[in-house]
C-alpha cells in the first residue's frame, strides 16, 4: 500500500512567513500610498486655513473700524 505523504512543519512554517511576508509589504504599500495623499491634502488644509484666518482678520478690523466711527 501507498503511504500518505504528511506535509512537514517546515513546509507549513514556510508559507505563515510568505504571508505574513506578503501581508506586512501590502501594509506597507497602503502606508505609503496614505502618505503620499495625506501629505499634499494637508498643506492644502494649512493654506486654506491661513487664507481663512486672514480674511477673518480682516472682517474683523473692518467691524472694528466700523463700530469705532459711530461713537
């Protein structure tokens, strides 16, 4: 008769680490790929929130000019 040829604990540990191996490259990716859109998304938010707190200040000077030749 035939014996069943079991698979080695080496061989089952071989393909853990190709996916743990694969796993952590696919994470790495998509680390990669948030960062290099969140980085150009947030010096768009910095810009925009300077451009906002200028024009803030200034509707607030302009109130405050305004309030201040009615006394």
């Amino acid at each position: 008769m035939a014996e069943e040829i079991k698979p080695s604990g080496k061989g089952q540990q071989a393909q853990g680490d190709v996916i743990k191996g694969d796993l952590s490259t696919i994470l790495i990716g998509v680390g990669t790929l948030l960062d290099s859109t969140i980085a150009p998304l947030s010096k768009f938010m910095v810009q925009t929130l300077d451009s906002l707190s200028v024009v803030a200040k200034q509707i607030l000077e302009g109130v405050n000019s305004s309030l201040n030749g009615k006394k």
